[in-house]
C-alpha cells in the first residue's frame, strides 16, 4: 500500500507541475523578422545600406531610460498603451529590431522597408511600432501585411516592435520550430480547454489519493 501511495504522490505532483506550465503567459519571439526583402526611399531609389539587427546588440547606443522604454513594450499594458483604439485582443509583440543605416548611406526620408516576416499571411493582423529616440516615445506606423512580408514607412530609423493577433503568432511559432532552434523561437499560450484539461486530471489524480489514503489509515486502525 506504502508503495502505491508513493505511486500516486508523484503522479499528482507531476500533473500539478504540468498545470503550472500550461499557465505561464506568451512571451515575446527573436528570430521572427529575418531580413530586409525591399526598402526604397522618399524618391523611389533602392536603399542597400540597411540592416536589422536584434534590439538587445545595439543597447549600447540608447540611454538607460531609453532601454526601459524598449523593453517595456514587451509588457501587455505598454503595449495597449501605444496600441490604443488599434489593439486587439491577442495581440503580442512578435519581434524587437533595430534598424538602421550603415555605411555611406546618403537617403531621402520617409523610407518605405518591407521585412521578411515569418508565418504572417495578408490576412494577419499587424502593427509596426517605432521607437522615436529624438522623442523617447513609441509610435505607431503606417503599415501593410503581405504573404510573409509587412511594410512600414518609417521618417527615422530606430528600434521597431513588430505586434501580430494570436492567430498568427501561433503561426509564426509553428514556423519557427520548423526552421531554427535556440534564439529563433516562442511560446504561444495553449488552446482554450487543454489547460482545463489537465486541470481535472489532477483534481481526480488528488481525490483518488486522498481515498486511498483514508482506507489506508481505516485498515491500519483495523
């Protein structure tokens, strides 16, 4: 009986830990964006001195609030904040760039970029935010959804969040695990009802715990 007891205990504490895993909240993807498939400025001409790069290698170049800022927009009340009226519910901030010139660059703003994004589709919801460091406040750009491709206009070039529905963050994830490992990849919530799920396992694993426990203890006063 001691043994099966023992069985039984450690099956509850694994569902309980699975449980818990299932409730832990979407976090933010790297990798997501992966190169630059057009940019073009003011005047129509080609720009070919333009790189992306992940936000957290080009810290050095912000102010300590500048950085809170940046991160902060991984946050869901920043990001409704910047949102505003355009925020839907799900929606996550996929991917956090730096843009920016290099080189002899010599441009006309506004310049229009289309980006290389993973698992989104033209019918995705998106929003392209950039953050203004003249201003050290995010905005909300004008932008447009492809297959696999957004487009943004942009009239300075800083770090950029890239936010998409829970559809297709979904996608995006699914996307990702089937083409990089290590940094290039995310966590989207489970589906509505696995959780539950899982939930009931573990109450019906502790109830059958707890009344093998009673007869346990009946035999023995027995």
């Amino acid at each position: 009986m001691k043994k099966i007891l023992a069985v039984l205990c450690s099956a509850v504490l694994t569902v309980a830990m699975t449980v818990t895993a299932f409730a832990q909240p979407s976090v933010i993807a790297s990798g997501v964006v992966t190169g630059i498939n057009k940019a073009v400025d003011a005047d129509g001409n080609t720009i070919g001195e333009i790189k992306i790069d992940p936000i957290e290698s080009r810290f050095d170049n912000l102010t300590d609030e500048q950085k809170k800022e940046v991160e902060a927009i991984k946050t869901l009340d920043k990001l409704k904040e910047v949102l505003g009226d355009k925020y839907q519910d799900g929606m996550s901030v996929v991917d956090l760039k730096d843009v920016y010139l290099y080189g002899d660059a010599d441009v006309k703003f506004p310049i229009t970029i289309t980006f290389d994004v993973l698992g989104v589709t033209s019918s995705s919801k998106v929003e392209v935010l950039h953050y203004d460091t003249t201003a050290s406040k995010w905005e909300v750009l004008e932008s447009s959804v492809g297959e696999g491709t957004i487009t943004a206009t942009f009239n300075s070039l800083s770090p950029v969040a890239f936010v998409v529905d829970n559809q297709t963050a979904a996608a995006i994830d699914k996307a990702n695990a089937g083409t990089t490992t290590g940094s290039n990849t995310s966590t989207v919530s489970p589906k509505t009802g696995e959780g539950n799920t899982m939930m009931m396992v573990a109450m019906f694993a502790a109830i059958g715990l707890a009344g093998m426990t009673v007869v346990a203890a009946g035999r023995k006063r027995a």
